[in-house]
C-alpha cells in the first residue's frame, strides 16, 4: 500500500516538474525572441542616427565647396574684367 502511494507521488512530482521544465524552457525562448528583436530596433535606430549624422556632414560640406567655388567663379569673373582691353 505505501508502495502505491509513493509511486502516485512519484508520478505526480514527475508530472509537476515536467510542466514546470516546460514552462521555463517556453519562457526562455520568449525572451530570446524579444530580447534580439529589441538588440535589431536599437542597432537600426543607432545606424539611421549615424547616417543622419554623416548626412548632415556631407551636406554642410557640399554647401562649403559650393560658396568656395562660387567666391573663386567671381574672383575670375573680376580678372577677365580688369584684363579686357575695354577696362579702364
């Protein structure tokens, strides 16, 4: 008779402790997913951000070499003035 009840017993713990491993191990793999999908938003955002940043960048220095280039455009403009024969 204790035989029999010890082997419920066993049976139930059995039972008990599977459930649980699977609860834990269904848990895990819940948390992974979430967690490398949260990683993937944060380095997507951290890389827009960079790109913004070099964009800005690029776009400051191209309006640099534009007013470079449109100051050097009207410092040869006033060169073919002063050296046309025309000029005073």
């Amino acid at each position: 008779m204790i035989k029999g009840e010890l082997e419920k017993k066993m049976k139930k713990m059995i039972i008990i402790s599977s459930v649980i491993v699977v609860l834990l191990l269904t848990m895990s793999i819940f948390l992974r997913i979430y967690l490398n999908h949260i990683v993937r938003n944060n380095m997507i955002d951290q890389i827009d951000n960079t790109v913004a940043k070099y964009i800005h960048i690029i776009q400051k220095q191209i309006d640099n070499d534009f007013q470079f280039l449109d100051s050097f455009a009207s410092v040869l403009q006033m060169e073919n003035i002063t050296n046309n024969q025309e000029f005073p």
